[in-house]
C-alpha cells in the first residue's frame, strides 16, 4: 500500500503537466472564426446549427446562404470613379458623366454664306443676307459672270441675285466637272440659299442647242428641274429665260429652237417667259458679242436693260409687289 501511494503521488502531477502542455498548443476559437481550409464542419451538431438558420433540410447547405458567406468573407472592392466621355463620345449607362450635346445651329445668326443643313429636306444650302429680296437664278455662262445680262436685268428690278449654275451646262449639258442643272441640284455642285426667295428664274438650253440634246431630253430634265424646285419653294414666283441667239430665219439654226421649245415648258406651267432667241437680230446686237455666242460688256449691259423691261411685260415685278413666304 505504500508503495502504491508514492506511485500515485508521483504520476498524478504528471498527468496534469501533460494536460497543460497539450492546451497551450492549440488556437482559441472564437465565433467569429472561419471554418478550416481543409474543408467543412460536417459535425452533426455543425449540421443541425446550418440547417436552422438557413430553412433547409439537415445536411444540405442553401446556395444563399453560400453566396452571402463568400460575399461576407470577400474583401470589399472599391468602386473606381466614373470616367467623363470625350466630347461627342458615348456614355455608359449609369456613368456619372454627361454627354454634352451641341445645339443645333440657328440660321438667323449665321452669316451670309456660311453653308446650313436645312432639317426640313436634308440638304446643305446658303445662308444669304434678305431672302426676301433674293431672286434665284439658274443658269449657264451667260449667268455666270457678275455682270452678266440676266443679272443685271433682275437687278435693275430691285432683287438680290442667287446665282446657281456653271458655264458649259443646261438643262442636259455638263461641263465635265458639273452636272446640267437638275444633276448638279440633286449632287450638290451647287447650293441653293436657304429660306423662300420670292422668285426663282431658269435661263439657259445654249449648251444643249450645241451639244446636239433631242427635245425629249432638254424636256424631261426641265420638268424635273421645276418640280424640284416647286417642291423646296412653294411659295415661289417661277420664270423662264430662253436661249440667247441670231432668229430662226437668220441664222438662229437650234438655238433659236431651243428657245421656242423652252417656251411651250414655261407656258404648261403658267411661268412667265422671256424669249431671247432672236434679240441679237431684232436690237441690232449681233455687233456686241465677244465671240460666237457670248456678249462683251456693253452688249451684256443692254441686254440687261431690255430684260428688265420684258420681265415686267410678262408680269414680274420687283420684291415689294412680290408676296413671299416666311424664312422656313
């Protein structure tokens, strides 16, 4: 008995030295902490704790519940600030940034021949200074220079003149570089202004005359001509100005004809018309042309008078007795 007292005196305190030993060598669990990494709790107590807070059964773990622990343990990520587009640049959706729009032009501040997309049509047109006092012109080399006679004879009646048009084309003729009239419209060689002009006038067919356009040609492209600009300015006054040349029995040949054919045109509208094709004959002005068919100076300035006077003959008058549609 004694000795098996002395054994237990000696073996109990080292029993507890081992308790004490293997504790200090373990991490203190806190609520808080994460499961291990070498997979899940799969205690039955672990699975019925689980299986409580989530609603599902016992042993199966919900896939909110999963998402919300991987979102929970996940480190929060900052949001990077929204980038501001470049001008013109589209935004993303809910981008703090917004897109700055350029306001669209007003035509009444813009300055005379700045060039303006009209909305109603689609096309590039002219800004001109009094579109109310503007005349268009359509036309050809006789058109062209600033003082050329159909110029000077809608000036002398008080209009502003839009000249629209290139030397070497007509109602069928190019000039290699421009269309003929209604081509050169639809392409945009040349722009018409913008607004409503009280009168639009058509002068030409010289080049179809030498470049051998049948009637049927020279027709068909004045009609679309016309209902071309019929349909961009309604509230136009049209006229027509026919082919400058000799007269049918003195030498007019098909200029002259030309002119006559241009004239059943403008009479299947109602526009008035002013026929030329035997003015260089009948006021003695065959003397003034600087070459086969072209004036010089003074034969462009009394040309110019005479039309002046025809045009009021016909019935078009200055832009005072012209009623006009509002700026568009």
């Amino acid at each position: 008995m004694r000795i098996a007292s002395a054994l237990t005196r000696f073996v109990a305190p080292m029993i507890a030295a081992g308790v004490l030993m293997a504790g200090c060598g373990q991490t203190p669990q806190t609520p808080d902490a994460a499961p291990e990494a070498n997979g899940p709790d799969t205690s039955a107590a672990a699975r019925q704790q689980s299986g409580q807070a989530s609603g599902q059964p016992t042993g199966k773990a919900s896939p909110q519940a999963s998402g919300q622990a991987s979102a929970k343990a996940a480190p929060a990520k900052s949001a990077a600030a929204p980038v501001a587009a470049a001008p013109g640049e589209p935004v993303a959706a809910g981008s703090a940034a917004k897109a700055q729009l350029v306001p669209e032009p007003d035509p009444a501040t813009m300055v005379p021949g700045s060039v303006y997309k009209n909305p109603a049509n689609g096309r590039n047109e002219v800004i001109v200074a009094n579109i109310k006092r503007t005349a268009v012109l359509i036309g050809d080399s006789q058109s062209e220079p600033e003082d050329g006679w159909p110029r000077q004879g809608l000036a002398k009646l008080g209009y502003s003149v839009h000249f629209c048009g290139r030397g070497g084309t007509g109602f069928v003729a190019a000039n290699g570089k421009t269309g003929n009239y209604i081509d050169a419209l639809q392409r945009g060689d040349w722009l018409l202004p913008y607004g409503a002009p009280p009168l639009v006038v058509i002068q030409g067919g010289g080049n179809d005359a030498g470049r051998g356009a049948t009637d049927a040609q020279i027709v068909a492209n004045a009609e679309r001509l016309i209902a071309s600009l019929k349909q961009r300015y309604p509230g136009a006054r049209f006229a027509m100005i026919g082919t400058l040349a000799r007269g049918i029995y003195y030498g007019g040949g098909r200029r002259s004809q030309v002119d006559a054919l241009l004239g059943t045109v403008a009479a299947k509208h109602g526009f008035p018309f002013v026929s030329v094709g035997d003015w260089l004959t009948t006021y003695d002005l065959a003397k003034e042309l600087a070459d086969a068919v072209h004036m010089n100076a003074e034969g462009r300035t009394a040309l110019g008078g005479l039309l002046a006077a025809r045009l009021q003959e016909v019935g078009v008058q200055g832009p005072a007795a012209t009623p006009a549609t509002a700026a568009r």
